[in-house]
C-alpha cells in the first residue's frame, strides 16, 4: 500500500479503504470522520462471529417479528415514549395495551382505564410490582405504629435474578423456598412457613426461566386465604408472569393464575417474550387503581405540559408500544393462540425426541409452556465420557446456542440443557436441531478418553464420594 496519506472517499471501495486495515477503536473517538457505509460495515462485521438470533435457543426474547411490524418500528425509532406533549397518541396507545393485558387478565376493576404500567423489560415490571407491596405495606404497618424496617419478600430458589437486585436495592430481604428433585416448583405450604407480619408479598412464577414450569398460583392463592384470615395478615400476590402472562390466556385459558384469583394484587410480564415484540419492553398491571400508591407517580411540568410518570426510567422507546399495539390489532386473540401453539407444539416435539433418546432423561413429563430442559440419563451419566457442556459447545459450532446450566440452590448438582422455541421456529428447523444434537451425540460416543469437562466433573463428584469408571 501507498506510503502516502490518503482520504476514504463515498467513491472509495469499502474493503479498499484506509479504516479497514485500522484496528477499530476500542479507548477513544477516532480524530477524524469515517465514510457512513465503511462505519457501518466495521460494526456489522463485528457481528457476524455471534450466534445468528433464531438459532439462539437460549434466549426467551423476540427474534423475529413480521415485515410491517419492523417497519412500524423503525419509523417511529426516534420517538420518545415520555415526550407525551409532542407523542401523545403514543400514550393513548400504551392505555388501550394496557386495558388489553388487564381484560386478557381478568381484571375486575369497572373502569374504561386499566391501572397499570410500561417497563423497559419484565425486570423494570417486577420492580415497581415489588415497589408497590412494600409501599402499601410500610404504609399498613405506619398506621399501626408498627416498625417497617425488616420487611421480606417470599418466593422460589427458581426466581430470575431481577429479584435478587430488588430486594437488595430496597433493603428488603429476599425469603427463598428451596426447590427439590420432589418439589420442583414453589410448594404453597412452604412458602406460608416463610412468612410473617413483615412480609410484603408472595412471588409465584408463570414461566420459571430455570425449567419452564408454573409455580401453582391458584393452589397458593387458596392456601394464603386460609392463612390471611388465621393470622390477621393481609399478605398478597405478585404473580410475575414475565413469560407464562402471554402463554397461559391462550393455550391454557381455563387455568387460573391471574386477577380470578382473590390475593393476585399485580402481575408483570415481558412484551419482548412471548408478547412477540423486539426487546425492550414490559408491562405490570394491578388489580385496581387502589393498590398503586400515590408516592410511586411522579408529574412534572415538561414542555409545557404536565406528564405523569410511574416508571424507574424516565426516557424510554415508543417503537415497541407501537410493536405491541401493532400486534394486538395485526394478530389477535386468535392469532397468539394460534403462534403460541404452534410453538407449544413443537416444543413437545423436541421433548418426545430428545426424551427418546437413550442418553438423555427429560426434567419434567409435560411441557406447560414452550421450553423445556432436560438432562443426561442418570445410568449413561455413570459411564459417559462427555457432558452437556460438550454438546452446548458441539452445537454452537453449527450456529445453535443451546445452553448447559446447572439448576439452582439445593439442586444445583443437577446439569441441565434448555431449548426456548419462539415465534421464528419451524418444524424444520427443529429437526435440523435434532439431526446436529445426534450427530454431535454419535461422535461423543466414540471418544476413547473422557473430555476436559467430563473430568472437571468426575472431579468434582469424587469430592462428593462418587466413583465414576470408563
């Protein structure tokens, strides 16, 4: 190459430019511009060494949605979901999605607007459900000069991590049931035998991320009345629906979990889950406007007109409430159930394959929602020369991401594998998932010597007084 110093120019032939035998910055803002179509082909570049999004089968997020709801999205891009003064049918938007989740919940509030909220995520959701029962119970307990500095909160070992943050934000401690090989999800009993005057809610899960179960919220819900009216307490729900609010409505609308129940006070969930949208975006709903406490809306005089806020965030994107909207009119009651079959349907395909397998043994006999985990065969486990570590590894050179975990407390012996099938997934593509899974199985099994991470493990149960023989 030229010695001299030359500038890229639009006429300049990307891969012939000067920037792309730069190293890309990685401390500072490079000193001069670089042409748009070099700029955006280093960043895409970057990209193409990741797991393409459909065959991330680890991820409970959105990866495909349709044309028109794409385009919706990217010209509304540069919206501002809190600039109400300038955006305000965005906001009439977010209310009717709002009154959607709320009826699709069976709310019994009679009112033409729904109480609830929009989060960036589930997570942002789960908290200000979580902000809301500490409030009114501080509240409670204030008014009968009582102390509010030990609350808790209760739910199962097989909570998602947002949680751990919430209650270790609010100072609040964070009460978890074990969960067992017997009792794999939140056991009703257990969880009253954690409670007590300072406890500010009940957390059970629609969707446990760990498994793909559902924590029975109608079996708590009854054993919380017996307990709320032998104690005095006035202990309530927060369902956290992050994947089961936008599953169980549709396939399983019979099942009740939801604002039926008499303690469910608030539910959250995932718009960019199975409510089928890209990411960023969640929504908690509560039984009625009572139960949001006055502290958690914040107005302020924004350009010129008076905004009301709850949220933790403040800026937000408007192109996924528009997503979401889109897709209730786009879909409907009939299109979810049908999307969301069809991926329960091949969900069970995939579990009755790999559970047919001799290697493998399925966590669970039924799957309530489309995941499903799964583990290796405790007899062949004795003898085998590789782990699910492995076959994740095996598999991500095809271009899946499958992952290998192990459960949490109190079973966390236990290795499993979890397959997430979403909106995007077809019978063909599970097939072509199951083909790699047994040839990468085939080749496993004829390894002489045990692998790095099969050792790591025998190791480790050695430790435990476990033999292992090959």
């Amino acid at each position: 190459m030229s010695s001299s110093k030359h500038h890229s120019t639009a006429t300049t032939a990307v891969y012939g430019s000067d920037e792309m035998v730069r190293p890309a910055p990685t401390m500072t803002i490079p000193d001069e511009m670089t042409p748009p179509e070099i700029a955006y082909r280093i960043v895409k570049d970057e990209t193409y060494a990741q797991t393409q999004p459909r065959l991330n089968l680890a991820t409970f997020v959105t990866t495909y949605m349709d044309e028109y709801a794409t385009r919706l999205m990217n010209e509304s891009v540069a919206m501002n979901y809190i600039d109400q003064t300038e955006y305000p049918r965005v906001a009439v938007m977010a209310s009717r999605c709002i009154n959607i989740l709320a009826n699709l919940w069976n709310s019994p509030e009679k009112c033409e607007s729904k109480c609830g909220a929009v989060g960036i995520g589930s997570s942002e959701a789960c908290m200000l459900g979580g902000v809301a029962a500490w409030l009114r119970w501080r509240e409670r307990r204030m008014k009968a000069g009582k102390s509010v500095d030990k609350p808790n909160l209760v739910m199962s070992s097989g909570m998602q991590v947002v949680w751990e943050k919430f209650c270790q934000l609010w100072q609040i401690e964070l009460r978890q049931v074990p969960l067992s090989r017997e009792r794999r999800t939140l056991c009703p009993k257990d969880a009253l035998r954690y409670c007590d005057e300072n406890t500010i809610c009940i957390v059970p899960i629609a969707g446990v991320t760990w498994t793909g179960l559902n924590d029975d919220i109608e079996a708590l819900d009854r054993e919380l009345d017996e307990y709320n009216r032998a104690t005095g307490h006035d202990i309530p729900i927060h369902v956290d629906a992050a994947s089961g609010g936008f599953i169980l409505p549709f396939v399983s609308p019979d099942t009740k979990w939801d604002f039926r129940l008499k303690w469910v006070m608030s539910i959250s969930t995932s718009g960019h889950k199975f409510g089928l949208v890209y990411p960023g975006l969640g929504w908690v709903v509560w039984r009625d406007k009572s139960l949001l406490p006055k502290d958690m809306s914040f107005s302020v005089n924004y350009l010129g007109a008076e905004v009301t806020q709850v949220g933790l965030n403040f800026s937000r994107p408007a192109s996924q409430i528009l997503a979401q909207y889109y897709n209730f009119i786009r879909l409907g009651r009939e299109g979810y159930r049908r999307v969301q079959q069809n991926c329960m349907e091949i969900a069970r395909y995939c579990h009755e394959r790999i559970g047919a397998m001799e290697c493998f043994e399925n966590y669970s006999d039924e799957v309530v929602n489309p995941l499903f985990v799964w583990c290796l065969n405790e007899e062949y486990n004795r003898t085998a020369k590789w782990t699910l570590y492995d076959l994740q590894a095996a598999l991500q050179q095809s271009g899946w991401m499958v992952p290998a975990y192990t459960l949490p407390k109190n079973i966390e012996d236990i290795v499993v594998m979890r397959i997430v099938v979403r909106q995007g997934m077809s019978r063909d593509m599970a097939d072509m998932l199951l083909r790699d899974i047994e040839s990468a199985v085939s080749e496993f099994e004829k390894l002489q010597y045990p692998t790095a991470s099969r050792l790591r493990y025998e190791k480790e149960e050695r430790q435990l007084g476990r033999i292992f023989t090959h």
